[in-house]
C-alpha cells in the first residue's frame, strides 16, 4: 500500500464522518421544527382543526 492510496483512504473516511454529522444536525433541526409547529397548533384559534396530521419523513 503506497502513501496516496493511504491519503485517499483517510480523506474518503473523513467526508464519510463529516457527512455523518451533517446529517445528524439536519435531522435534529427539522425535529425541532416539527415540534415548534405542534406546539404553536396547540394555541391556535380553532384547536379542533389540524388535531390529526399526517406527517411523511
């Protein structure tokens, strides 16, 4: 195994972990997006409208 073959490894498992952890953050962004929107459908108006959601991820 020659030393380029050894970066190109190093480098594909670095964008490996970092797309890994962009992915997590996203995902617990949108977790919390949903969890604002319940929550601010609770206060609305009219609560007996949007009681059953469906939500598709």
């Amino acid at each position: 195994m020659n030393i380029t073959s050894l970066q190109t490894a190093n480098i594909q498992s670095l964008k490996a972990a970092i797309n890994i952890a962009n992915l997590s953050k996203v995902m617990n962004q949108d977790a919390k997006s949903i969890d604002s929107l319940m929550k601010s459908m609770e206060k609305s108006v009219t609560p007996h409208k949007g009681a059953h959601i469906d939500l598709k991820v």
